[in-house]
C-alpha cells in the first residue's frame, strides 16, 4: 500500500466539456482524493492522492478525458502526500 500524491496539468480543449466533472466522477470511482480546477491559461489542474495504482489509473484516464475534450498533453509531478480525503471541483 503506497500512498502518492501528484500534480497533473492537462492541455488541450479541456475546458468547457465537463472535464472536471467527469474526473471527479472518475476519482471517486477510483478513491482517489484531491481537487481539479480551470487555469486561466486553459488548462486544467489536478491534485491527485491516493493509492498508487489508483493515482496512475487516473492520470492515464486524464489522457483523453470526457468524450468531448480533447487532450494534447499531460504533464505530472511528485508531491509529498498530504492526507486528501475527499475529491472536489474547484
């Protein structure tokens, strides 16, 4: 059991398309806890804490996301977990 936090920055047309609805679906299917938001550039920011194979479940779903978005990149970096409980849309 390895618990792992990651910051995720999603690129393409990710705003708009229920992006961050459907990943917070996605999370709490996967009981990954954590936050997603729209960045003023465009792009969608994530959070992501969980278990590592639930975190990395997600990350590849963020890859194509919701059927309407389109995804041109996925950029991830380690953070230090911090005891995310829940999942929310800010």
């Amino acid at each position: 059991m390895e618990l792992v936090r990651r910051r995720v920055v999603v690129r393409g047309r990710v705003q708009g398309v229920w992006f961050r609805e459907s990943t917070r679906r996605r999370a709490e299917e996967l009981a990954v806890a954590g936050w997603i938001r729209n960045a003023p550039d465009g792009s969608v920011e994530a959070e992501l804490e969980g278990e590592g194979e639930d975190v990395a479940a997600l990350i590849t779903w963020l890859g194509h996301g919701p059927p309407q978005a389109r995804v041109d990149s996925v950029e991830v970096a380690e953070l230090r977990p911090a005891g995310a409980l829940a999942f929310t849309v800010r």
